[in-house]
C-alpha cells in the first residue's frame, strides 16, 4: 500500500526501476533488429539473383 502514499516519482523511477530497459529503448531495439533482418533479406535476395543471371549467362555464352 505504499503507492497510495504518493510521493517524489523521480526517486521511484530511479530506484525502483534502475537497471530496466525503458519502453523507448525496448522498441528502438526491436526496429533495429526489424531493419537488420530485412536487410539481410534483401542481401540474400540479391545474392539470389545474381547467381541466377550469372548460371545464365554462362548456358547462354557456351
């Protein structure tokens, strides 16, 4: 019940939250990972491709 005594909330936060991700940081962390994913997935797919045009270009050049 010490929560319905009010008080200084800086000092809460400090204290009893220190040391916790806070929910800005939580979802920087996830569209950083996000963006990181979808940019090996479109290295991948680009890999892809180009093997692809590069098989074809030697069956055509033989």
């Amino acid at each position: 019940m010490k929560w319905l005594r009010g008080g200084n909330d800086r000092q809460t936060a400090s204290t009893t939250y220190s040391g916790q991700e806070s929910a800005t940081e939580r979802k920087a962390r996830k569209e950083q990972a996000k963006t990181r994913k979808r940019r090996a997935q479109g290295v991948a797919e680009a890999a892809r491709a180009g093997e692809a045009w590069e098989v074809e270009e030697r069956r055509r050049t033989r």
